[in-house]
C-alpha cells in the first residue's frame, strides 16, 4: 500500500518533522524565558514539552517556502508574510476558543490587536532561514535513516501521546471557561440580592424606624450568605485550574470582554460582603 503523501512529503516522515519541530521550539522558548525571568518557565500550551505553533510553522516553511531558497529575498519575503499570518491565526484561535492571550505584543510599536508585531514578524524570517538553511538538513538526514517499521511505530506512540496530552489540556480548559460561566451567574445572582436588599430597605424605612431589626429579614441574609459562599468556592476552584497556565504564560491575561465580566463579579461579590457585615453590626447593635 502507498504512504500517503503531505505536499510530497511521506506523512510518517511529516509527522516527525511536527514532533521534533515541536520540541525544539519548546525548548527554545523555555530557554529564553527562563533565561528573562530568571527561573524555570515551562512554555507551551499543553502538558508534555511541545509547542505545537513551531511544529506547524516548520512544515509551512518546508513545504511551502523551502522551493524558494533558490531567490533568497522572494524567500524572506514569503516566509515573513506567512509564518506571520500562521502565528495571527493562532493567537486569534486560541483567544476565541479559551477567552485566554498566551501572548501580547501590545507594548511595542507595529502590532496588530498584540497578536502579532513588526519586530517578530522580521525574525520570523530569519528562523525560516535558519530552520530550512542549517537545521533542517541534519534533522531530514538523521530521520531518513531510520526504516519504514520502525517510522510507523514512533509516529503511532507520538500520535498517542500527543492525542491524550492535547485531550487533558481541553479537558482542563473547559472545566476552567465552565467555572468562570458559573462566577458570571453567580455575580448576576448576586447583584439580585444587593438590589432585592436595597429595595426593601427604602420600603421599611418609609413605613417605620422602630421596624430597624426587621429590615434585612434572616431569609435574604441566608440567601445572601449561601450566595458569597457558592461564589468563593467557585472563584477558588477557577484559581487552581488556571494556575498552571498563569505559570506557563506569566504575561498572557484574559481577553477584554472577560476581564471587565470577571471585574464586575469581584465588585458584586464585595459589595454584598460589606452589605452583610453592615447589617450584622446594626442588628448586634440593636439587640444590645
């Protein structure tokens, strides 16, 4: 039977490409900002030591760009434009997808939305260079001489990998976009309370002062309370499955629209915690 073919590219041999591609650009980021922070910083968006952008970035560059080394400038021209397109694309995906910047160019001058900058963009000239020019051969050379058999074995045990690495990695960032839907809720609910509370302070207070330990019946105050209760818990359940990507990306922030949602919970949430607290000094007030 005839291997398949990717842009004439045997796929096995592709697929090793994405693997060894992949790593090395994990190791490259994991150097230089380990190097930057002065500390072990882990990059790379699943568990395992891969970064999947350079993985497909490199076979883009071979596929596609490597036709051209013959016209050194065409080259450059082509490969800054399109690894340039390529790493848009991802930044876009993956803030559409977990409402998450894993990285942010807006402080420097040329970026488009931070996704994507005029400096980076000129290097990403230089590393096509690089890859196809010096890097490329030796890897192509030594992954040549390994036979058919064995191809077939190591791409089935990386496609293994990589299936149940990128499984864990979606598992986690859906449990994580569940809970902040569930912070949301919880903020709406509780600016339900702060509102019912007000409402039916101004009413009491019109009717009587002597009615003062009546104003914040036990009912709205249990609820008030289940409701802090039930938005703490979340807030902390959120934290501990987003640390290992704070951890992973120190300056990736959530996008716009979430941040503001996020803000406007924390806001209700301590809002009603001082409601409560208030209510619970007048009453002890009242009762002495």
């Amino acid at each position: 039977m005839t291997e398949p073919v990717l842009f004439g590219l045997p796929i096995s041999i592709a697929f090793l490409y994405f693997i060894v591609y992949s790593v090395l650009g994990w190791c490259m980021e994991t150097v230089y900002c380990s190097v930057l922070e002065h500390r072990f910083v882990p990059r790379g968006f699943l568990y395992g030591p891969l970064c999947p952008i350079y993985g497909v970035g490199v076979l883009m560059m071979i596929c596609w760009f490597q036709p051209l080394m013959g016209n050194p400038v065409l080259f450059y021209i082509t490969a800054t434009v399109g690894m340039s397109v390529w790493e848009y694309f991802v930044g876009w995906f993956l803030e559409t997808t977990t409402h998450i910047k894993y990285w942010d160019y807006s402080m420097y001058k040329f970026n488009i939305k931070g996704r994507i900058c005029l400096w980076v963009c000129l290097m990403w000239g230089v590393l096509s260079f690089v890859v196809l020019y010096f890097i490329h051969p030796a890897v192509a050379g030594q992954l040549d001489r390994i036979s058919p058999i064995p191809r077939y074995v190591l791409d089935g045990v990386f496609l293994g990998i990589l299936i149940a690495d990128t499984a864990a990695t979606i598992y986690q960032l859906v449990r994580t976009s569940q809970l902040l839907d569930k912070l949301q809720q919880a903020g709406d609910e509780l600016r339900l309370q702060a509102h019912l509370g007000r409402a039916e302070l101004s009413d009491r207070l019109v009717e009587a002062r002597e009615w003062l330990d009546d104003l914040i019946p036990d009912e709205l105050d249990e609820t008030g309370r289940a409701l802090k209760d039930r938005y703490d818990e979340l807030a902390a359940h959120a934290e501990r499955l987003s640390r290992r990507f704070r951890d992973r990306y120190s300056h990736m922030s959530v996008t716009t629209r979430d941040r503001e949602a996020l803000e406007s919970v924390k806001r209700r949430g301590e809002k009603l915690k001082a409601r409560l607290k208030e209510t619970k000094i007048a009453q002890e007030r009242e009762r002495e």
